[in-house]
C-alpha cells in the first residue's frame, strides 16, 4: 500500500487551447476530429490524493467519500473533509502481473443500506486448473471506512488470465439499469478466446449481483456449455471500460486495440464485435478490430484508427452545470495523455470528438474517468512509480 500525501491546493486551468482531435474510424479519419467548443465551460482541477500507484478504479458512494484501489492492492477512501485513510482488507490472494491485479471496482445500487461493494482482480489460485485466474468478489465495509470484508468470494470466479503475462486481464465493472452487474474481461492475449462462446475471456458479461449466477435475460442461456450462460456479448479484445448512457439506458463498451482500432461500442445482447485474431494459429494482431468477414459482426460506434491512444475508462457526463460538455462521452487515454471527449448523435453515431483542454498534457495517462454521483468528475492517473494521483474536475464558477 503507497503512502498518500495530503492534496495539494486547488489548481485553477483556463486556457482553452484549440487541439486536435484523435483521428475517427469514417471513411475520412479527420471528419469528427475538432477542437473543443467556442462556449467550452472553463474546468477546474482539484487534486485530492497522490502518491498513488496505478490507481485503477474509482466510486463515490451516497455520503460523499471516494473509494479506489490500487492495481499492485489496497483501498483507499477519500472523506468528505478531504482526509484520506487505507481501508484495510484481506489481499493475500491477489495476484499482480503485467495489466491483471485489482482492477475494476464499483458499489452496489444499494451500498446506503447494504454497506457492499465489488471488485474484480487477479487471484493467485482463481483459475480453472488451480492457477491464477480473475475473480469478481462482494464485499461489504463498515461505517467508518476502516476496513473492508469479503461476503461472496468469489461471487464470479474462473475467468482466465494470461497466466504468463497478465496481458489482457480487463476487467470493468458497472451497474446496468436493471441492477445486474456487468463485467468486461480480456481475451487474455490468446487468439481463439475472443470467439469462443466456451470460455469467459474476451467477453462482456452480466450476472445478479446477489448470487453470481447469469441474468434471467441473457442471452445464451439455451445452450449446453454453462461457461456461456453468463455472457452478453463476444468478439472483444480487452474491454477496459463500461457507461451507461443517462435518459437512455444504453450501455456503451470500450476496448483497447491492437495495432490500429480502439474502439467504443454499443452493447447488444447476443452481439459479436468482431475481433478474431487467430492468425495462422497465433495471436495475430495485424487484423482488424472487427473482421468485416464475420457475418453480422457489429461496427464500432467509434474507432481511434491509427496510431490507437489505449482507451481505458469511459463514462458520461450529466447535468446542467457542465453546459456544452453535458452529455460528453469521456475516455480515459493511456497511450498518450488526457481525455478525448466524444459527442454522439441519439442514434449513437460519432457527431465530435476533442481532447479537454485543462487535462491535455498536464497529469499523464488516465485509466479511469468516472462521474461522481455530486455531479463531478472523478479521474485516476495511470503513471506508475507512486507519482498518480486522484483529481476531481468541476465547472469553473
């Protein structure tokens, strides 16, 4: 667990300096590529901890504190009163290589009442044949944000991991309107997972947050193989980050990609997003994030082409206070730096993107935006080396 600081002073950044955008996946790669909007609200950057390490995932529960962990393990909440404090917890069993370790986190809908929340991580003894593996565990925490105890463990349990490198372990997870849980995994870096209905990896999935078991919805459940009654959709290299759409209920996917592509995509039951990179019997990453030759296989709602920026997180922002951003899909980059800010249509087409001035190229790669249920913004730096931080963004008054 790293040592936190205390924050730093409220950092006030005004300069809306035209940038330009990432390239699309169109036909044109510059068509949707702008700079931010003339009347862009002015941000303000507030850091309330640092010192962190990989810091992966971050939520605010309803009394205002902030709870994240970190990739290497540890909890920390952030209070109110912008005191921090580690919450102690049982990690004996985590298992931390490459991209796999404790990754993503989020609190039960109804964590008022029930004190519970959800990590997903690496686990030294979670897979199938006794290795490692990734599991999606509830816990439970007391009042004070002292310490935090395992109540299903695992509540999800044997989804693979690269046992060799940790590569593309996911894993995001988040609430879907009805109250199921959902949970984006990684393809593990082997090439005939991603297709494969018989396994977990490379898959988005979605189960009752009470027993593990897969939701009464979805949409595999007629057939044999039971591996497959929990997943939702297929054909994903490394789902890095999962958003609701607010008004709409629409649930949007992201993924890192391989040589060109990342991608965000529209969930759909059933749906296969095309990306099957066996190759000549290997992980052959020079194919296209969704293989045109795939019967059915659903187009991304947006592409980064190339060169790809690594998305991680996305989330929506929502209100009024943030006036021409309200509604903004935000992604957190971690091949370059910042936040690129995606504008899209009702029907989920791209309309803009840009990158949001006052994070462009000041606080490193971010692995997590999440919108705060105050109305905030949320992120989580990704630089490694106890030198992240967690900021809180706001409109400028």
């Amino acid at each position: 667990m790293s040592t936190h600081r205390a924050a730093r002073p409220t950092a006030l950044l005004t300069g809306l300096v035209l940038l330009a955008g990432c390239s699309s996946g169109s036909s044109d790669p510059d068509d949707a590529a702008t700079a931010a909007p003339s009347d862009a609200p002015a941000l303000q950057v507030e850091v309330l901890a640092d010192g962190l390490d990989h810091p992966w995932d971050v939520a605010q529960a309803p009394d205002g504190t902030l709870l994240l962990d970190e990739r290497g393990g540890g909890f920390t909440a952030v209070r109110p009163d912008g005191s921090t404090q580690e919450v102690a917890a049982d990690l004996g069993d985590l298992w931390a290589e490459g991209e796999t370790g404790l990754m993503g986190l989020v609190l039960d809908p109804a964590f008022d009442t029930d004190r519970r929340f959800y990590t997903c991580m690496g686990v030294a003894d979670g897979g199938a044949d006794g290795g490692p593996g990734i599991e999606v565990t509830a816990w439970t925490v007391d009042e004070g944000w002292t310490a935090a105890s395992r109540v299903a463990d695992p509540l999800v349990g044997q989804i693979p991991v690269n046992a060799d490198s940790g590569r593309h372990g996911g894993c995001r997870l988040r609430f879907d309107p009805d109250g199921q849980l959902l949970i984006g995994t990684g393809d593990n870096a082997l090439g005939t997972n991603p297709q494969d209905l018989s396994t977990q990896a490379g898959k988005l999935l979605r189960v009752d947050p009470q027993t593990g078991q897969p939701s009464a919805t979805n949409p595999f459940l007629e057939l044999t193989d039971p591996t497959s009654h929990a997943i939702v959709g297929y054909g994903h290299r490394n789902v890095q980050g999962i958003a609701v759409r607010p008004g709409t209920g629409e649930v949007f996917t992201a993924e890192q990609g391989s040589q060109v592509d990342d991608e965000v995509n529209l969930a759909q039951d059933g749906g296969n997003y095309g990306w099957d990179p066996v190759g000549a019997g290997e992980y052959d990453e020079s194919v296209p994030m969704t293989d045109p030759d795939i019967p059915g296989a659903i187009a991304a709602v947006w592409s980064s082409g190339d060169p790809t920026i690594a998305v991680s997180g996305i989330t929506f922002l929502d209100g009024e206070q943030w006036g021409s951003y309200d509604g903004l899909l935000l992604l957190g980059v971690q091949k370059d730096t910042g936040v690129l800010a995606l504008r899209l249509a009702d029907d989920g087409s791209l309309v803009e993107q840009f990158r949001i001035p006052e994070l462009e190229g000041t606080y490193g790669r971010v692995r997590t935006p999440q919108l705060g249920s105050d109305g905030a913004l949320y992120l989580t730096t990704d630089n490694g080396d106890g030198a992240d931080q967690l900021l809180r963004v706001t409109p400028a008054s």
